[in-house]
C-alpha cells in the first residue's frame, strides 16, 4: 500500500500546532520559546497548501475558460 505524502501531512501540521500550544501554555520561563518555531512551522504547511490548491483551481479554471473560447 503506496503511502500519500499529502496525506501525512494533513495530519502532521494541525498535530504540530496542538504540540506547540499545548508546550507553550504548560511551560514556565524562558522553555516556552521553544515550541514557537514548530507552531509556525505548522502554520506555514497549511497555508502553503492553501496557497497551492488556490493556484491549481485558478489554473484549472483558466484551462477551462480556454477550452471554451475555442468552440
């Protein structure tokens, strides 16, 4: 059974934001810092998967609306 990249990573980054907040609200001092950078990482995955899907529609639509003017 052939694993799906796109897949694992809709679990990996809402699952890393959970770490990340869960380690910066339980933390004291100066050890919250260190959840940041995978909260943010997080983040950037599901935006840049936003952006991705939001480009490929676009161009998706832009085919179709091709196909079209040429009838």
């Amino acid at each position: 059974m052939k694993i799906n990249k796109e897949l694992i990573l809709s679990f990996v980054a809402p699952f890393m934001i959970v770490i990340s907040a869960v380690g910066f609200i339980s933390k004291e001092g100066d050890n919250k810092i260190f959840y940041l950078p995978i909260g943010l990482m997080g983040i950037s995955i599901i935006l840049g998967k936003d952006i991705q899907r939001r480009l490929d529609r676009k161009n998706i639509l832009t085919r179709i609306k091709s196909y079209q003017k040429g009838k």
